[in-house]
C-alpha cells in the first residue's frame, strides 16, 4: 500500500525509545481476543489521498473499503462496494453502488462519499501525496496544475447522478483504470472528514472491518473490530494491537519471548535461524516487491549527460545471486526488470528485460564507470534509514560487491539517515547527493504501478526525479491501449528506456516474510506482503 520507493518499503519507524511494555505485548497481548502486531509509525496522517508508504497502508487496509478491493490470496481487484463498473469506450465509466454500506459513525456511503474524497485528493492546496492518482479523470489539470494556482475546485469528470450512481470522465483512454480502484487513495471518505478534519485526523472514521480505538505516537496504534461492519470479510478477532518497533530485531525478540503475536518483516540476521525458532509458523512466500537502488537525477553530477554509463556500471558491479544467497537465504531473488515475478508474464513481467546491465560483470562495470567520467567525487554514498538493522546488512554488502568490483576499498560507502521520518525528509526535500535506498510495493497488480509512479515525469513516488519525454509518451500510450496484450508490451518498451538509463538500479525481489506466536492461527500475507489482519484467529 501505499508506496513506497521507498515510500514503501521496510520497516519504516521513528526514532523512539520503547520500555519492554510497548515492544509487543503488555496490555494489547493480555485483552481477550486482540493481536500484538509490529509496526511503525506512518510518515503522514492516514488520510487515504496522502499514505503513500507501507505502514499507513497497513491501517487504511483494516479501516476503509472501497469500490474494489484485491483478493488477499491472487491479487485479483473484486467488486466490494462497487455493484458494477461500466464504459462502452474505455473512457467514460458509470459507477453503481450496492446497498447497505455505512461509515462506523453511522454515515451512509453513497455516490457523494467518493466523489467528495477524490476531489478532496485531487485538489492542488490539500497537498495529498496520491494526488496524481486522480491525473487520469478529466479536469485534473485544472485543480492540479503543475504551475500556478488552481483554476477549478473540483474533477470535472466527475458527477453525482443519485446517493447509488456517479459518472467518471476520464482524459484519455484507460482501459484497466477500474482495476486501480483498490488502491487506498480512491477509498471513500464520510462528510465528518470535512466538517472537522482536525478531529477525523486525530481519530480517523472508516467503514471497514476495523474502528481507531487510540493512537499514542511512537507506541501504539489500537485498532478494534466493528461489530456492524456491513462487508463480508468481517474481523475474525477482537482487534490489533500495532506496536511501534525502531529495530525489527527486537521485534522478534519479543516474538520469540511471546511479547509479540505477530511480525511481518523477519529481519535478514534472522533468517539462518527462523525456520528453526518457529517451523510451521514462519511465512515466505512471492510478493509485489523490488528493492531497488535509486538516484538523485537532480543532482547534476549523477543527472548529466553521460552519466547513465556510471549508473550503468554500478549496476553491473553488484553481485546479486551471491547477496540473496548469503544475506537474505533466498528470501529474494535478483532482479532482471522492474515489475515482479507475481505480475506473470501476462500482467507484465518479463525476466531478462534489463539485459546485461542487471548482470554481474566487474570488469565491464570498472570500463562503464571509466567512460562515464568516474564516480562523483571519487566515491559513491549509498543512503538508508539506519532505525533498523536489517537495511545495514545488505547495504554492507552492495558496497562490498562495487568496491571489489572497482578494486577500490572505499569507492563505495554506506550513509546511514537517522531515522526513516529523517530519511524521507531528505528524500521530499531532494537532498540526497548520491544512490538511495528505495523499492516498491505494489498498489495494484499491474506493470503500469510498477513504472508509472516511480518513474514517469512528476510523479508521487519518483523520488529520484528522473523525467524522460520517450518515456512519458510511451506510458501515455500503453495506458490509453484497450488491447491487454499490445498495453503491456507498449509498457515493456518503456521499461527498455530504463534499462538504458538506469534511473533505478533492480536489485531483488522480495519475498513477503513473517512470523507468529502459537496464540494466533490462520496467518496469512496478501500478495502486497501485508497480514490479512481481519482473517487472523486468536487461539
């Protein structure tokens, strides 16, 4: 959920001091029917238009529900509140609602909860992160220019016909737009939202299986099961607990110590041991996850013409198949694209499409960096968020790889950020001056959420700012493209300019990893690598 890049990716925490009370069990642990889950504080408030990382997306999965949602087991995007999604054209979608879905304070959700919400996303001075989610639905330029000041407060693609019924003008072609719909940012929002926001951000209101109970920052977040929750995936428990952990060892720590009930991040200094310490309750399985290695485009040293042969030779100097084998015990694969494996060769993925600049060849990469004016300043810093431990490892062991490769002992270096609030500061602020940390989960299923908002001019989660005009008008294309086949190869040929560019360097593929105490059962991860909370049974 969210995104990601990483505005999604990791265990993404404040630098916050726990007793041994907050880390896992105390009083959620000890009250009938609730699971002690880690977490770590979201880097904006849980409104749906403006969580963009994992962790918020974690919360905004148990308190909202929206027109569609993606099967917790295939991925697949379901009719949930949406009764049925109609075009003739691809272009011009007519929305109908089913009966009976409320907020939990009562509201009906009706036509005007979501158009009200996209608007509100859309709309340039809310500042919402998701914001270019809502670029496709006419008139978004009008309330969202990329200059100047609004000329419009609401879509104009937009219309309310009755509570049941609302239309959609889209500005172009889009074939799998309603297959987005699943994604947080277009969830509905209750007219309390915008009677008194301050009060709905200090206790959010949803209609899903889940209530806001308190959130105290830095600690803990208690999420409690809505017992007039209208869906049919009601909460099979009393409630999560989720626990704010700033080391994702100490997380497991407490699993083991039974002070936790569940952790979905097994740190990488773990692995040897987890199968171990929890046999049947360990989970790894495929997810909508690449880690990647992006850069700051905006920084004229990595940015300039020719520099691409740098980003290039830094790709080829890593050895992947040896960092997933000794760090991460197979719990990632190497990278060969820039979707994921559970695309299928039919949603996109395509093994290989990088070519030899996603392979590990140290002399080719020494010549590529020679010819493309050497690293900036003779080192290259690769940045992260240090209030983990599990993103130091492989870190290490990136620069370990390129300094060898460079036969160099210090041509590559790791800087660790602060704190991940810290990191994405500098990130938002375009401070990095060299490679960061990113990856990507993906917000739905389809090769367009793995290159279009990372990549494409503008875009919410194109941290590094990489623009390319090619690029664009080959997104622009696919997505207008009502042939799945001819869509997905057009995207392909986008992912081809990346692969010369090399904004992003892919590293792995990431298995979606977790653990739980013998006090839960019926523990699973979507394909997005987040616990199907609501499905969880307390022993």
């Amino acid at each position: 959920m969210r995104r990601a890049t990483c505005a999604k990716w990791g265990a993404y925490a404040v630098a916050v001091a726990l007793v041994a009370t907050a880390c896992g069990g105390g009083s959620g642990a000890s009250r009938s029917g609730v699971v002690s889950a880690s977490w770590g504080d979201p880097q904006n408030p849980l409104e749906p238009a403006n969580t963009n990382e994992v962790q918020g997306g974690k919360v905004l999965e148990m308190l909202f529900r929206g027109l569609k949602r993606y099967n917790p087991k295939t991925g697949a995007a379901e009719n949930v509140i949406a009764d049925r999604i109609e075009t003739k054209d691809s272009q011009n979608f007519t929305v109908t609602l089913k009966d009976g879905w409320t907020f939990s304070n009562g509201e009906k959700v009706t036509a005007k909860s979501f158009v009200d919400a996209w608007n509100y996303g859309a709309l340039l001075g809310n500042k919402q992160k998701n914001a270019p989610f809502f670029q496709y639905i006419d008139g978004f330029a009008q309330v969202h220019p990329d200059t100047g000041s609004p000329q419009a407060k609401t879509l104009s693609g937009l219309a309310v016909k009755d509570d049941k019924t609302f239309t959609v003008k889209l500005n172009q072609k889009f074939s799998s737009w309603p297959d987005t719909l699943g994604y947080s940012a277009f969830m509905p929002l209750p007219q309390s939202f915008f009677r008194d926001h301050d009060a709905w951000l200090e206790k959010p209101v949803g209609n899903g299986p889940y209530t806001v109970d308190s959130y105290e920052k830095g600690s803990v977040l208690r999420m409690r099961k809505w017992d007039k929750y209208p869906g049919d995936d009601p909460a099979r428990n009393g409630g999560i607990d989720l626990r704010v952990y700033t080391d994702n060892n100490t997380a497991y720590t407490d699993l083991q110590a039974g002070n936790l009930d569940l952790v979905d991040d097994v740190p990488a200094a773990q692995l040897k041991n987890v199968r171990a310490d929890l046999g049947g309750r360990y989970i790894n399985q495929p997810a909508g996850i690449i880690q990647t290695l992006a850069f700051p485009m905006y920084d004229k040293r990595w940015g300039r013409p020719g520099a691409e042969k740098v980003r290039r030779g830094l790709s080829m100097a890593i050895d992947r198949d040896q960092i997933t084998r000794e760090i991460f015990q197979k719990t990632r694969t190497p990278a060969t694209d820039w979707t994921s494996p559970v695309l299928g060769p039919e949603g996109g993925y395509r093994p290989g499409l990088c070519g030899e600049a996603c392979e590990f060849h140290a002399a080719k990469a020494k010549q590529l960096i020679k010819e493309g004016g050497g690293l900036p300043g003779g080192r290259v810093t690769l940045a992260y968020n240090a209030d983990t431990g599990s993103h130091k490892d492989w870190i290490d062991a990136l620069c370990n790889s390129i300094n060898k490769s460079l036969g160099e002992d210090q041509a590559c270096v790791g800087a660790p950020v602060g704190t991940f609030a810290d990191f994405r500061n500098k990130l938002t602020a375009r401070r990095m001056s060299g490679p960061f940390r990113a990856g990507w989960q993906m917000d739905y299923p389809l090769i367009q959420n793995f290159l279009q908002p990372l990549y494409y001019t503008n875009a919410s989660a194109n941290d590094g700012k990489f623009s390319n005009a090619s690029f664009d008008k080959l997104v622009n294309q696919a997505n207008a493209e009502t042939d799945q086949k001819k869509a997905v190869a057009t995207f392909q040929d986008a992912e081809k300019i990346l692969a010369t560019q090399m904004p992003a360097i892919p590293l792995w593929y990431q298995n979606g990893s977790g653990g739980y105490s013998d006090r839960i059962s019926n523990v699973a991860l979507n394909p997005f690598s987040v616990p199907v909370y609501n499905e969880i049974k307390v022993n």
